[in-house]
C-alpha cells in the first residue's frame, strides 16, 4: 500500500530506493542462507527482503510530508 501511495505522489525515487533495498537484502541472503539452510534459509531470506523494505517505506512515510495539490 505505501508503494502505491508513494507512486500517487510521483515519489518515484522512494519506490525505486525500496526496491533496491529488497533487491541487495534478497540476492545477500539466497546466497548466505541459501547454502546453509537449503530452502528454508531462501524462504527466510524473502521474508527478510519484504521486512527491510516494509521498514524502509514506513520510515520514509514517516519522514515525509506530503502536499496536497491545490487546484486554483
């Protein structure tokens, strides 16, 4: 849901920063747990990934305000 909030607002750095986020803690952790806990350290490694970028959006929602347009 903040992703598309995010992109409502035309935040699109924001999106493309979480994404990598999600990208680097993914591709880290399939090669770190995959090859010591098999499938279950890659099933981890996803839920890592999608927990890393929860945090990063709810940050950044946080941290940002935002302006509502004003049709004059």
């Amino acid at each position: 849901m903040y992703i598309s909030k995010f992109i409502g607002n035309l935040q699109n750095k924001i999106v493309l920063s979480s994404s990598g986020i999600f990208l680097s803690t993914i591709s880290i952790g399939i090669i770190v747990l995959g090859e010591l806990y098999e499938v279950y350290g890659m099933a981890v490694s996803f839920v890592l990934a999608e927990t890393a970028e929860a945090i990063f959006l709810v940050i950044c929602n946080k941290y940002y305000k935002f302006q509502k347009n004003q049709i004059t």
